[in-house]
C-alpha cells in the first residue's frame, strides 16, 4: 500500500471518541507509557484501552514496544496519595 494511502486510512480510527482521548493522550507523552497508565489516564477500564489502542496499532497510528514499564499496582497508589 503506497505510504499516503497508508496514512490516510488510520484517520477514521480517530472519528471513536474514545479512541481519540486515547491517542491524544498517548501522544502528548514525552516517553512511552503503558496501557494500564493509558487506561487510568482516561478513566475507562484496562480491556477497552487495550481494545482501542490495538486498533490504533492496526491502523499505525502507534507503534508499540513490549516492556516493563510501572505495575498497574504502582499506578493506582500513586493516584490515591
């Protein structure tokens, strides 16, 4: 698939609301962050980020990397102080 065809294609991924918060905030990081941060960030359960930011991938609006990064444990006693 030529690269113009390949980008336009992933903008209707952005028309989901959800979607969108998800992108945007992923992509207003200035490192890479996981999807449990991505999930609290937003306020939707962890299987409906994960669900949304794959189609993300799908579409290469995001890359992934598989690391470890904070245990979503970490994350919520953080929020909770």
């Amino acid at each position: 698939m030529p690269f113009a065809d390949r980008d336009a294609s992933g903008i209707g991924s952005l028309a989901d609301p959800v979607r969108r918060r998800l992108y945007e905030f992923v992509c207003a990081q200035a490192g890479a962050v996981s999807r449990e941060q991505a999930a609290v960030a937003i306020g939707i359960p962890l299987h409906q980020a994960k669900f949304h930011l794959d189609k993300l991938e799908g579409e290469g609006l995001l890359d992934t990397d598989y690391a470890k990064l904070e245990s979503p444990f970490e994350i919520a006693i953080d929020m909770f102080r």
